[in-house]
C-alpha cells in the first residue's frame, strides 16, 4: 500500500469517527425509532392477517331481493343469477382491503393467498357473464346481444394485474355498472329488450365450462404429491391427432411454492360457484323439476360447501397421501372431484328428452 492510498484510506476513517460523533451528539433516540419501526410491521402483520379472511357466505335470495325494484311484487326469471353475480364481483372490490391483485404496496404486496382466492372467483364471473351474454339473454343464436352485456363481459375479461392506465378496479366499476343496467331493465316490464331464457340447452351450455374448469382444478390440486400418469389426450378416438407428439407417460408434480396458491383459488371459485348454483336453483326450478334434477344440482351444492370448511391449519400442508401429515391439496380435489362428478349426472340428466 503506497502513502496516498495510506492517507486516503486514514481521511476516510477520520470522517466516518466525526460522523458518528456527530450523531452522537444529537442525541437521536435510537430505542424510540426501532420501537416505532417495529410497531409499523406490527400493525402491518395484523392488517395483512385482517385482509387476508375470505367473505362469509350470503343468502343468495336475501340479496337478489334487495335489488329488485321497490313496487315489484315478484322477481322475474333471471333476477337470481345476475343479482348474485353482481354481488359477487362487488364482494371482490368493496370487501375488507378490496381488490388486492393488483397493489403494489405492503401489506397486500406480500399477501398471496387471497389474491389467488380473488382469482378463483374472477373466473367463475367471467364465465357466468359470458353465458349471460351468448346465451342466457338471447333466443336463438342470431338473436341480438343485449347492449349492457356487449360492455360488461369484456371489462371483467380486463387484465386482473393492472394497476394504473387503466386500473383493473376501474374496468370492473364499468362492467358492474353495466351488469346493474341489464338487471334493471330486467326487472322493468317495459323493458321487453332485456330477457333471461331459462332453458335446458343454456343451463348445459354454462354447465359444461364450470366442468372444465372443476376438472382442470381437481388435476392440479391432485398434482401435490407428484404421480406418473398416463396420456390420455386422444382417447377414445383413433382418428384424433396432436400438433406435437408427447411422452405416453407424464410425470406431474406441482411445484412446493406453488401449493397454497392452487388452493385458494379452488378455494375462491367453489365459493362463487356455489352461490351461482344456488341462484341457478331458482331460477331454473321448473327445468330442473322437470327433468328430476334438482337433487343432483343440491348435491354438488353441498360437495362445495364442504370446500369451504375453516382451515385450521397455519400452513398449507403437503404430506403424502397415507403418510402422518394431511395433505389440504388432495382434501381440496376430493370434494372437487366428486362435485364434478355430480355435475356431469346433472348435464345428461339436462340433455335427455
């Protein structure tokens, strides 16, 4: 070491010793800012823990009433499923912390839970307002779309991420307020533009995606532990084909970090779609009486609401499927599996003639 790189090093030392010193005589509290600092991650903790407990449950009837017109004397055929929608996306905005998806400041930025839970709700009202649209408002297929749901189904088709220009709670204020607007008109007999067609074929149609989605869920919750599966992917028909070839034997497991987000968005969207089939009950009673399938659609009710049982556990747990340790995962895709089962006794039982 020469002497200016001596001297350098000495001035430097000799600065940071009159730094301190000079901290020192301020008399700065240091026990006082640890102290406040440590209240503040307190407070976050406990308004993180706050944000992150799911909704109760609602009385689908009690809330489709509350938004019927005052003078009206009886709800009208599709009152329940667009009420209960709406109530549903306004539970994703207006409940504790609001829509948490897309905030980038703490305690929601590392909150994940209920961000995957918002997510499993998201797509099941992204569904329901796609068939609202395609289906449930319209006679036959070149009927013309309602003008409210022309706006609605793609603002919650909206980026779920975005934070600014646009906000994803702005577009979803814009599609609630145009789902308000199809209710209304709904719910006006002098209104005949806006209709709700309660018929089997529309009822099998919104069906048959809830299937997939169930399936897709169920697959995914069962991948906890990690298994071999077969290919199945052009079963049952010899002339089927794939773009790219793959293996005849897959290996599926899903990643350990990515464990508690899976479930709490099966979580989030049982928990939709259970209130959605209870709306769906009334009204389409007399289909389902009809074709004797109102106690399969209950059952799948009751198998989700079992979904929604409290968790008792601090962690999501991962244990193997017969070892010590319960495995939330594979509970998760029992009732799952099980409810999609049920839902598809409930779609032939709607097709038959």
């Amino acid at each position: 070491m020469n002497d200016s790189t001596s001297r350098t090093l000495d001035q430097l030392r000799t600065r940071l010793l009159d730094w301190l010193d000079d901290l020192r005589s301020r008399d700065i509290n240091w026990r006082a800012i640890a102290a406040g600092l440590g209240g503040l991650l307190l407070l976050l903790i406990l308004l993180g823990w706050y944000w992150s407990q799911e909704p109760d449950s609602f009385d689908v009837e009690e809330i489709t009433r509350s938004m019927a017109p005052p003078d009206s004397a009886r709800l009208v055929t599709g009152s329940f499923t667009t009420a209960t929608t709406i109530h549903l996306m306004e539970t994703l905005l207006e409940k504790p912390g609001g829509y948490l998806s897309n905030d980038r400041m703490p305690p929601s930025l590392w909150l994940d839970n209920i961000p995957n839970w918002e997510f499993g709700v998201l797509v099941q009202i992204r569904d329901i307002t796609r068939s609202l649209r395609n289906d449930f408002s319209r006679s036959q297929s070149q009927s013309v779309e309602d003008k409210s749901l022309i706006i609605a189904e793609p603002r919650f088709n909206f980026d779920s991420n975005s934070w600014v220009l646009p906000s994803t709670e702005s577009e979803y204020e814009t599609g609630l307020k145009a789902l308000r607007d199809y209710l209304q008109r709904l719910q006006n007999p002098n209104q005949p533009q806006a209709q709700f067609y309660a018929r089997a074929d529309n009822l099998s149609d919104w069906l048959g995606q809830v299937e997939k989605r169930l399936g897709s869920l169920s697959q995914r919750l069962s991948a906890s532990v990690g298994q071999t599966r077969i290919n199945t992917d052009l079963g049952g028909d010899s002339a089927a084909a794939q773009s790219t070839a793959s293996a005849a034997e897959l290996e599926v497991k899903t990643d350990w970090t990515d464990l508690d987000d899976i479930f709490y968005e099966a979580r989030g969207a049982s928990w939709a779609l259970l209130h959605l089939l209870k709306a769906v009950e009334r009204d389409f009673n007399g289909i389902l009486v009809k074709k004797n399938a109102l106690v399969s659609l209950r059952q799948i009710v009751r198998e989700l609401e079992s979904t929604q049982q409290a968790i008792w556990s601090p962690f999501i747990m991962n244990g193997s499927g017969f070892g010590m340790f319960a495995n939330h995962s594979l509970v998760m895709a029992s009732y799952i599996s099980r409810a999609n089962a049920a839902l598809i006794d409930l779609r032939q039982l709607l097709q038959q003639g």
